[in-house]
C-alpha cells in the first residue's frame, strides 16, 4: 500500500481529485488517500484578532459571556470541515481509490505531520486555493512539510471552475 496524505484547505473538486488520481496511476501498489482538512478555532481566532488590535484590555474579558456563542460557531465550523472532508473522500472513493479522511484544529503542519507518522505516508499532497493572498500564507505549509518530513511534498493550486457569462 502507498499512503498518500492531502492536506486541503477546501473541498475537493472533481477536477482536483482526478488530478491527484492521475498523479499516481502507474503506482506498481494500491494507493490510499488520506484527506486532512484544518479547522480553525472559532475561541482562539477571535481572541488572537483582539490581541492583534490591542484591544484585549477592553474584549477580553467579554469573552467569558461569549462562551456559548463561540461554541455554537465551532460546532458550525466542525460541521462544515467534516462535510468537506466527506465529500472530498467520497470523490476520490468515485473514481475507485481508497481513501479515508479527518479534521484537525491543531496547527496544519503539526496535524500533517502526526498524520504522516500515523498512517505511514510516504507521500504528501498539500492543495491550495489559486488567489494570491493565500498562495503567499501557504506557501509557508509547502515549505515547513519540507523540513519536517522526510517524504516527497507537491503543492498544487485548486482548479479554478470556469464561470460562463
């Protein structure tokens, strides 16, 4: 078995997936994909967006009464991780792979990594969105792969749905 791990920012699409399938169709062994998705944290994104502003004197301790609020979000943030992750097995499973998936909240290149040794991967395939901005933030997540594992590392940009107008 050759264990392939995705680290996914979104939902895979049907292009992507045949792409990653396609990346791997002269594999001499079955192939198994592991989808990873990262899901933030409703608590800490607020609490690190007040620190940010250097308001956390005056927020933070309104947190406290914002406890049941933040956790209706995670419930909502978890909910839609998981459906991405399902869907994105689900596609791969379609186009007769083996693949299996989960969330995360750690941070993503931790969870990557505790991922890889979990399942043995010996392969790493981190997608990302195409705009710009991310590119640059994750390009970070491509690199730090690199230094940790001792596995082979491809990035690839999500395929952009052509829109008709």
């Amino acid at each position: 078995m050759y264990d392939v791990v995705l680290l996914v920012e979104q939902e895979l699409t049907e292009p992507d997936a045949r792409r990653v399938v396609e990346l791997h169709q002269d594999m001499p062994e079955q192939v198994k994909y592991h989808v990873l998705v990262p899901c933030h944290n409703a608590e800490s994104g607020v609490e690190a967006s007040i620190s940010a502003l250097g308001t956390a004197d005056l927020y933070g301790p309104g947190l406290v009464d914002q406890r049941e609020e933040l956790a209706e979000a995670q419930k909502s943030i978890d909910s839609e991780a998981k459906g991405c992750t399902g869907r994105s097995v689900q596609r791969l499973i379609a186009l007769g792979q083996q693949a299996e998936g989960g969330i995360s909240h750690d941070r993503p290149i931790d969870a990557l990594t505790a991922t890889v040794d979990k399942v043995g991967g010996q392969e790493v395939i981190i997608l990302t969105r195409p705009h710009i901005v991310a590119e640059f933030f994750h390009l970070d997540w491509t690199n730090s792969a690199r230094r940790h594992l001792g596995v082979p590392v491809l990035h690839l940009l999500e395929h952009e749905e052509k829109t008709s107008k």
